[in-house]
C-alpha cells in the first residue's frame, strides 16, 4: 500500500534535500558520489535542493545530537506535504557507535516519523541507489523479513568431555 501511495505522491522525480545532524562525514560523502555524474541518480529523477522548501524527500545523516533537535524538527516542518524521510547510515539508523553517548539523543526516528532505513557505515553509493529505487517502486526489495524463534527443550548446557582426565 505504501508503494502505491508513494507512486502516486511522487510520480516524476524526487526532490532531496540532505541534512546531517551529527554525522562524521562518511554518509555525506556517499550520499555527494550519488549525485555525481558516476552513479547519475538522475536517471531516477533525484535531484539535490538547496531549500527544503523544495524537497520532496529528506535524507538524514548521522546520530541526532540534542544540539540539533529543534533545528530538525523546523526542518521537518519546511519540507512540504507528502514527504518521505530517508535515514542513510548506521547512525541515522539507530545512533551507531554513538547511541549511549550523553549528548546523543538516538536514530532520526527518535525525532522524525521515518519512512525507509538504509543501513551501513558508510553505505555504499549502490546500496542508497537501491533504498531509494526501493522507495520509488522502481525496485523490489532483496531480502525479506525472517522470524526466528527458539527451539523448545533446548538444553541448558552442552557436556564436553576432556581428554586425559
């Protein structure tokens, strides 16, 4: 259902703006080799804005710091209705090596509703071409969801016998 709401929302191109909360740089040099002639994400019809107030989506980068709070919530505010907000990085994602720190507050989703998640540190340029075709219907999902579930009577510990004893 989402798929079908995002084609009909943003059936040309799409619009990003990127913003980095507190990042170490490496997602905004893979997020910049997207846009460069090499990966030619427009093809796909993205385009880097320099206002929100053109955006269709917002790529968020790095740990969402408690310095940067209010300024993301004005931001979110500034992109206009519908919009999509992408998180790229391992810190975007859930804080990454940063998520117990006193001034980390956590992921984007912690202060933004966000709609799809790429992973990675840094993620390559492919793997964010590929969340964003994801996003856009151009591409279906690679991987599907797994539930696991722990086998019943498992024993507590496994006996190991030890030679020469």
């Amino acid at each position: 259902m989402f798929k079908e709401l995002c084609q009909k929302s943003f059936p040309k191109s799409l619009w990003v703006y990127h913003c980095n909360v507190g990042a170490c740089n490496g997602c905004d040099i893979e997020v910049i080799d997207v846009l460069t002639p090499y990966y030619d994400a427009e093809r796909f019809g993205i385009k880097l804005v320099a206002s929100p107030r053109h955006a269709d989506v917002l790529l968020v980068c790095g740990p969402v710091t408690r310095q940067v709070v209010p300024a993301l919530k004005r931001l979110y505010d500034a992109v206009p209705d519908p919009k999509l907000v992408i998180a790229i990085g391992s810190c975007a994602v859930g804080g990454g090596i940063w998520f117990d720190s006193y001034n980390i507050v956590g992921g984007a989703d912690t202060i933004l509703p966000v709609d799809y998640y790429i992973p990675g540190c840094p993620p390559r340029p492919e793997a964010i071409l590929h969340g964003i075709a994801v996003a856009l219907g151009l591409a279906e999902k690679e991987i599907e969801s797994v539930h696991l579930k722990q086998l019943p009577d498992r024993p507590e510990s496994v006996p190991v016998e030890v030679e020469g004893s």
